[in-house]
C-alpha cells in the first residue's frame, strides 16, 4: 500500500504543478482529496491493515494528504491574476457601530490613573457645597477680598446656622477639608474631580467646567515633594521630557503658594513662537495651609501637606495639543464634533 | 490686581543694569509675576492680594533689588528722599475729630496759592504709560504718587470745607453723597464718611472724594490729604456700591501706615514744584498706634524641612535681611523682625518659608516623590462601575456628551434656583437629564441616521435645611430608532451589568401615555425609559440603584446534560396583544420550556423560537408534542391566537 500512495502522491504533485488555471486546480483536488478522491479512497482502506503496518502508513497517507494541500495553494497563489478566482479584497468593510467617549471622560481617566499609580485615592466631593467648605474653612472669612477670585454662583436658599450659603462649588478646594474629615488620620493622597462653576459673563467662558485636586498631608511633607509629584506627573501625562517649576503665587488656603508651569511641548523650555517663554502655565498649588490643617482636624505641628488644582480641559488641551480654538465646544451636542473621538 | 509699571519709573529708585527681559524673568520666579512687556517696556504685572506692597514703582523696585541679586545681577534701591517734615497732631487750619478703628493714621496739610495748570510732559506721559489720563497739574499729582509709591492721596478744596472742621465717622444707614464722577449714593451705612463743620458729607474716604469739596478751576488752597482706612469697611462700601477705584482696591488690601509719611512728602515736593503752592510748616498727623515690629519666631530645622533641602543659616539670614527684615538668631530659633509693609501678610513661620524659598529658588530645591505609607482605597468606589457603563453604551453605538447643569425653569421641576444667575437659560440646578438630552438631540434634527447620545451627570434634588442629593444618572435619547432597538440597548445593558429587573408599563411625566416602562429590580425603582413626544426615546437610571442592583458576576447554573428540543410555533393574533404578556404565558406554561425567543414578525404573525429540555432525558417527539399542545391551547384560551405552524 505504501508504493501505492508514493505513487499517487507523485502523479498529483506532477499534475499540480502543470496545472494553468483555479478550475483545473480545483478538478485535482476534488480527483485527490474530495469524498472518493484516491487518497481519501486509500484512508478509509487503512482499517483493512494490521494494526502495525496500519499506523506507519496511516502517517504517511496523511503526510501526502497536507502535502498536496500545501501544493495546491502555493499552485494558486503562482497563477496570474487573471486565471485566479475572482475575489476583491478592496471593498469596504462593514462596520459595527461605533460610540464615542466624550474627550472629558477620556480625560478624567487618564488624569486620575496617573495619580493612583503613585497611591493617591480617587474621591468625589458636593458639587453643590456649603460656603464654608467652600470658602470659610479653606482661611477665607466672609468678605475676605481673595474671594473675588472666585466668580461664585450662590444657591437660593436659607443659609445654615454654621456653614453659611449653599453655593456652587468654584473649585475642587472645598473637598480638602472633607477629605481631612474622612481618613481623620493622615496618610493623605487625595485626587477629587468634580465640576466646577464659576460666574463667567465673558461670551468665551461656560460657567461650568472641570477641576482635579491633589491634596497629600502626612509627616514631613516638603516643597520637594510636592515638586517630585508634579514631574512625575508632567513625566508620564504630557510626555518624559516635560518639566516643571514653581513660581511665587498667594492662595489664602496655601502657604507658600504657587503658579505651576510646564515646559512647551513644541521647544521643551527653549523658547519659541508659540510659548514666547518656554514655559506654560497649568494652574496653581501649595503647601497646606495650618490654618486648613487645622479646620480639618490635624494637627500643623506634626503634619504638613501640598495640595493643587486644575481645570481638566485646560490640563487636557496642553497635552493633546488639540488647539481646540473655544473651549464651549466641548459642552455642545453636536454630533460633527462628538464623532472625532474615541 | 493687574498693574503697570514702565521700565524708566522704575529704574529712578531700581539702580542695576539688569535689561528690562532679566527684570521680568526673575521678578516672575521669585517674585510677582510679570505677564509681559508692553512697547516701550511698559511691564504689565500681576499683583497677589497679600502683596499690595509691590503695587507700586517703588514697592517693585524694592523687591526687584532683593531678588536680582540672588541670580548674580547687582542691584539696588533708590529710597526716595524727602523733604524734612513737621508733623503734629494738632494744626491751626483744620480741626478734625477721627475714629481712629476707621482710619489708623490720618494725615493733612494745608498748601496756599495753587496754580491749576497742565502737568509737565514728564508726568504726563508716565500717567499716560500706566493708562490714566492727565487732567491737570493737582490732579495728576495724586495719581501719579499713587502709582509711585501705592499709597491714594486725595486733594480738597480747602475754601469749601465749612468751618475748616471734619469729623470722620461711620455713615448712618440711608445717608447720601454725590461723589466727583457726579453720582449720588444712598449709603448702606458702615462707610467711612467725612462730615464738614456745616453738617455736610464732604468725601466718601478712601473710594472717592465728594463733589461738594472738589477741586476746580477757581481753587487756591489745597488740602493735601494722606490716611490709612479700615480695609474691611473700604470693601464693603466700595463692593456695595460697585464703586471699585483705584484707591479702593489698594485700600481694601491694607496699606501700610508708615506710608502715609512717604506719601505727604511726595506730595509737598511736587506741589511746590509743579503748583507754585505754599505749605503750611507744620503737618497734621494724627496715629495714635504706630507701628511696632512684629516678631515672627521659626528655627531651621523647620525651614528646612518645610523646603525639603538643607538650608544653612547665613543664607537665610542674608536673604531675609535683603527683603527688610531683621534676624537674631538664637541657637538654632531664628526671632524675625516684619518691616511695616509686609506685616499685613507675614505673620506665620509658613509666611516666612515662603519669603526664603522664594528667594533661594524654587528650581534649587530637590525634586523628589514622598515616601510614606499609602492611604486605604475608597471602599465601594463607584468610578469603575460608572466607566464600566460608559464603555458599554458606546461599544453599541452610544455618543456620550457633557451638558451644562444649569437650565431654565422647564428642565429643574421643583429645582434649586441661584440667587444670581447668569441668565434665565442657566437660572436653575437639573433634577433630571431629560430638558439637557432633548435639546441636544434637537441641536442634532438635520441629522437623518440614528443615533444615540448619552450622559452621566449628576441631579440635584432639594432637600429640607441641607444640601441637596446629589444623584449620579444616567441618560441618553435616541433619535431615528425604534423602541424596539432602544428597548434591546436598555435590555442588554442591564444584562451586561448582570441586573435582574422587572419592566412595568407606567406613565410618567414627559412620556406618551403607554409608551413608558419602568425599570425595577426588587422591588426598587432603578429608572424608566419610553417615547417622548416628537419621536425621540429616551432613558434616565440613577448610577447609584444599578449598582447596588447588579451583581459582579453571575450566579453559576449548571449546564444541561442532555440537548434541548428546538422548534418553532408561528402564532398571529388579534389586534391590541401584548406579545410581552404571550412569551410569559409561553414560559409558564410548562417547566419544561426552557427558553423563548420571538424571532421574527411578519404582518400579525408571529414565530417563536422554544427550547425544551428535562433534566434527566431528552425528550421525545411525542413528548414535546404533548407540551406543544398544551401551551397553543392556552395561548387561543388567553389570547385567541391562531397557530400556524
């Protein structure tokens, strides 16, 4: 039997090989390997043999069996064009439908990730907030002038005997002290995103926006930390060769304070026509005031802390370098924009 | 506040040869910051609340001669050089009573025979350089010491203060004044008020002058007028009556009273030199507390471990002396003495941590992550839960969007409202997604395909004498889609979230009747969805109640040992069946009948596809006949159907 298969795995691969077109190829195989082609016709006759010869011819039958196969294809592929079998890979294909998740959400994500992996601890404070966690508790008194600088919407309702007006949050500041409140004993890495509103009458601004805050306390916090934390940060969100510094600021809940800015993506702190300085601002900073430290029930003479906080969209355009030209688009419904992203 | 400071002014009391770039640059890393130069080396320059001190020629040029040097460019200050001045507090031209919590140090002097004319081209053109116009010679007097040294003057006709007497008080409630600008202001009282001796309210102090006292062009005799105010009364005055003046908001931060002194001096020389005027010898002055140094006490291990760098002690002292103050050291305890223009903002060992940082550089300092325990996870975190969701919907087409919170009336039924709204499409907090998502899709109608838009947003929902519920939902709207695709994406988003719920016809607000179903697990409300008027489908679930509905994984249920039976039975009915109702019907009516699919519809005919399995065998034909039976003959009972095949 073993001759035999020799024989007519021989007689194929000759065929084969001479073989001008897809239909005589597929006449070869269906002659060979169809139903009751020869070498199929041999298979089933296998369980004729002793059992020991059975095996050995067994593996040769097949060996011939993939050899031809193997063959066969590579027979086709030698074809030109026009003797193939028609097929037309180029057409489009059809897609599932596909979402989108809107750039803030992306945002968020990323932003918070880059802060777990260096242990801080996604939380989620009121968006609509008591003045004093707002304002009162973050060293900023009733007609303190600071206050200014926060556009704030108030809330039309009766004020509460300790904690004063119900406004809407104007930063993600008046989650620090209830962060304190929480965990009560330091360590502290806190990351809160939340929205934000501030009363914006210029037509470019939407008086609703996104912040993130970073507030770490503990023992023996420095300005060093605080600054490993923001390269690190700058490092693997904006891109490894980002670098960061520290300018003089005053927050009336930070002592020092700071205006963080980033080196340009375009010429990494040379200077150039988009960033005239090198430098870019990305948003404000500082050590813990003991004042805040102290509303927040931990003690300033054993513990220290920095804490920042930044508009999301602002962080997320610096590094995407969208030059998305007005920022309200990204609170518009309109599905040309939506669609661009992932 | 937001100043201007041209390089040249500067550079009369800033003596260095740095170039106005380097000013800028080393101002802003360890200083205020300077957002740019303007043509002519104008520098426009950002002023912190707690550093009016620099708010100021001269303040910045004292600052700039502390920092320059610490980047190796010489430098130093010019300090303005006086005249010599009498002061006392009791003078023959002007009789005054002070409150002295409204105004710590109250200064006056009397000059003769003013000549009003044009100011010089010098001065001119510096006013003009930091945006004030030029008026005249006595005028422009006043605003150019203020933007030389930061402290307001105001001048008065001396001829039209009745009785040459002033009383400085409180203004009473209801109280009225027309001020220079020619606007009369019905005082809320608490103002800082000067009454003359005829009972007349003859300047609003500090924020601005009346118009009764007013210099003009019949003026002889000026009073020069120099005094520090009360901030708090200033800025409740200036912020009431929206009169927010220069003068105010340096006021409202807290000046110096020492500068009273520079800013009388400024004022005799420049009105001798550029008015002709004649000044009385002898100034009033009237500070009953002068100022005494305040003593910050620190020690170096503090300083440094706050900067997080080993900080010797010469540099501190040198840096601290280069900003005025005074250091004695005792051991390692450092004892620091205030200068009286920075005592409104350092009063704290972290006050002066900043002043020796800043100094020292910020880039000097290490860059390195803390070490330190980790704080615990948030138990029962729901962000991965809600991306979990996010993700879901737009891998079956869904768009999310981000919508103002703020609405009008018609999108916050029984909403918070603000006290000051923007305006009347932002007046209220949401309650509900559905006013935002309408309105986007809306903002879309041009659009023919279909298409989804969602968003996770949180609500607010009032609640008595607390802050309100701040409820995480989610929502979205269909447009161009059936109920049934819309009712197939709510379903498979709670299998996916592996929820075991209950759908129930229930009209709710905002829906067509008939058209709503709401969505329960247990007994709890997790949401609803249905058909809004104009062909819209839309769905709102509280995040909250869809995750504590669903659960991580699915519970195990053992595989079937032998294979199903499937057939299909093709049923039409009579118009108004409810083909949810007829699969239930089907699936209760034998324990057999594992499974019910509706795989097609055509006209009033309906095919069912049925799984049917036992335990123990597979059944039979004539056992799957039996249960067949039984089943249509409840279905013709129930509904009248009539079966097929």
């Amino acid at each position: 039997m073993r001759e035999e298969i020799i024989s007519i795995k021989n007689e194929a691969m000759a065929q084969i090989m001479e073989a001008a077109s897809a239909n005589e190829l597929e006449e070869i195989r269906i002659s060979y390997l169809g139903r009751s082609g020869k070498i199929t016709s041999l298979i089933k006759k296998l369980k004729d043999l002793p059992v020991q010869e059975r095996k050995e011819v067994g593996l040769l039958a097949n060996d011939s069996k993939n050899a031809l196969v193997e063959l066969l294809a590579e027979q086709k592929n030698r074809l030109s064009e026009a003797s193939r079998e028609w097929f037309d890979p180029t057409i489009p294909g059809i897609k599932p439908k596909r979402g989108h998740l809107h750039l803030l959400t992306t945002a968020i994500e990323e932003i918070s990730k880059t802060f777990e992996q260096i242990g801080f601890v996604r939380v989620r404070y009121p968006e609509v907030e008591w003045d004093y966690f707002a304002f009162e508790s973050l060293n900023m008194p009733m007609g303190h002038p600071a206050r200014d600088e926060w556009e704030t919407f108030f809330v039309d309702a009766p004020t509460h005997p300790k904690y004063g007006q119900i406004v809407l949050t104007p930063h993600t500041s008046s989650g620090q002290v209830r962060e304190m409140n929480r965990v009560k004993t330091p360590p502290i890495r806190m990351i809160n995103i939340a929205k934000c509103y501030r009363r914006q009458i210029d037509a470019s601004h939407v008086p609703m926006f996104h912040q993130f805050e970073g507030l770490v306390i503990d023992k023996g916090i420095s300005i060093s930390h605080l600054k490993g934390t923001l390269d690190y940060f700058a490092r693997n969100f904006f891109g490894k060769e980002r670098k960061t510094r520290l300018r003089p600021f005053h927050f009336q809940f930070t002592e020092p304070s700071f205006e963080v800015d980033i080196t340009c993506g375009v010429c990494l702190g040379k200077g150039c026509k988009l960033c005239k300085s090198g430098w870019l601002e990305l948003g404000g900073a500082g050590m813990v005031h003991p004042v805040v430290l102290k509303n927040g029930g931990i003690d300033p003479k054993v513990y220290s802390g920095f804490a920042f906080g930044w508009g999301v969209e602002r962080t997320f355009m610096m590094k995407s370098d969208l030059l998305i030209p007005d920022i309200r688009l990204l609170y518009s419904s309109d599905l040309r924009f939506l669609k661009q992203w992932t | 506040m937001d100043i201007k400071i041209p390089d040249s002014w500067l550079r009369d009391y800033l003596k260095t040869k740095a170039t106005p770039n380097d000013v800028a640059k080393y101002l802003s890393l360890s200083g205020p910051s300077v957002e740019k130069i303007e043509h002519d080396h104008v520098y426009s320059i950002e002023v912190t609340t707690n550093r009016v001190d620099v708010a100021s020629v001269y303040g910045l040029a004292r600052e700039a001669a502390a920092i320059l040097p610490q980047f190796g460019i010489k430098a130093r200050l010019q300090p303005v050089k006086l005249p010599t001045l009498k002061f006392s507090g009791d003078v023959q031209y002007l009789q005054v009573t002070v409150n002295h919590s409204l105004c710590p140090r109250f200064s006056a002097v009397l000059i003769r025979g003013v000549e009003l004319k044009d100011s010089p081209d010098w001065m001119k053109q510096r006013l003009t350089a930091v945006g004030v116009r030029a008026i005249n010679n006595v005028v422009d007097i006043s605003n150019y010491i203020m933007h030389e040294l930061g402290q307001p003057i105001h001048t008065f006709d001396y001829d039209k203060i009745r009785g040459a007497k002033m009383i400085l008080r409180e203004s009473k409630k209801g109280e009225s004044l027309t001020t220079l600008d020619g606007k009369t202001h019905t005082l809320p009282g608490g103002d800082i008020v000067i009454e003359d001796g005829g009972g007349y309210l003859i300047d609003l102090a500090g924020i601005m002058g009346g118009e009764n006292s007013a210099v003009d062009e019949s003026t002889k005799n000026v009073l020069l007028f120099v005094q520090t105010y009360n901030p708090l009364n200033i800025r409740q005055t200036s912020m009431f009556l929206a009169q927010r003046t220069e003068a105010a908001v340096l006021f409202e931060k807290g000046l110096d009273p020492e500068l009273v002194a520079l800013g009388m001096g400024r004022g005799i020389e420049l009105f001798v030199k550029l008015t002709n005027g004649r000044p009385e010898n002898t100034i009033l002055d009237i500070y009953p507390a002068p100022y005494k140094e305040r003593k910050v006490v620190t020690d170096i291990d503090f300083l440094s471990a706050r900067l997080g760098a080993h900080l010797p002690k010469d540099k501190t002292t040198q840096i601290l002396r280069s900003l005025g103050f005074e250091t004695y050291w005792k051991g390692k305890t450092l004892q620091v003495l205030v200068p009286s223009y920075r005592a409104g903002d350092i009063e704290i060992p972290e006050d002066i941590v900043e002043e020796v940082a800043r100094l020292y550089g910020y880039h000097n300092l290490p860059s390195e992550l803390m070490q330190g325990g980790l704080p615990e996870p948030l138990a029962d975190a729901p962000f991965n839960f809600e991306a979990k969701v996010k993700k879901t919907l737009t891998g079956w087409g869904g768009i999310e969007v981000y919508t103002l919170s703020l609405v009008s009336w018609e999108g916050a039924a029984n909403g918070l409202k603000l006290k000051n709204p923007l305006g009347l499409n932002s007046e209220y907090l949401r309650t509900s997604l559905m006013f935002s998502l309408s309105r986007a899709a809306k903002d879309n109608s041009g659009e023919t395909k279909p298409f989804h838009l969602f968003e996770v947003a949180n609500i607010y929902i009032p609640r008595k004498a607390d802050l309100p519920d701040e409820r995480m939902t989610l929502a979205g709207i269909f447009s161009n889609t059936s109920f049934r695709e819309v009712k197939g994406v709510v379903e498979s988003l709670l299998e996916e979230l592996n929820i075991e719920a209950k759908m129930t016809i229930e009209d709710a607000a905002h829906y067509l009747p008939n058209r709503c179903l709401s969505v329960k697990s247990q007994g709890k409300t997790l949401g609803q969805f249905g058909e809004l008027p104009g062909g819209l489908l839309y769905y709102e679930f509280d995040i909250e109640a869809l995750r504590e509905a669903s659960a991580d994984i699915g519970s195990f249920k053992s595989l079937p040992k032998y294979p199903a039976q499937i057939e299909d039975i093709t049923c039409s009915f009579p118009e108004r069946t409810k083909i949810g109702e007829v699969i239930e019907t089907i699936k209760q009516a034998d324990k057999s009948v594992a499974d019910v699919e509706l795989t097609d519809i055509f006209q009033d005919s309906y095919t069912f596809r049925l799984w049917y399995e036992h335990p123990d065998k597979t059944l039979i034909d004539m056992e799957v006949e039996k249960i067949r039976d039984k089943l249509t003959k409840e279905l013709k009972n129930k509904f009248g159907a009539i079966v097929k095949s």
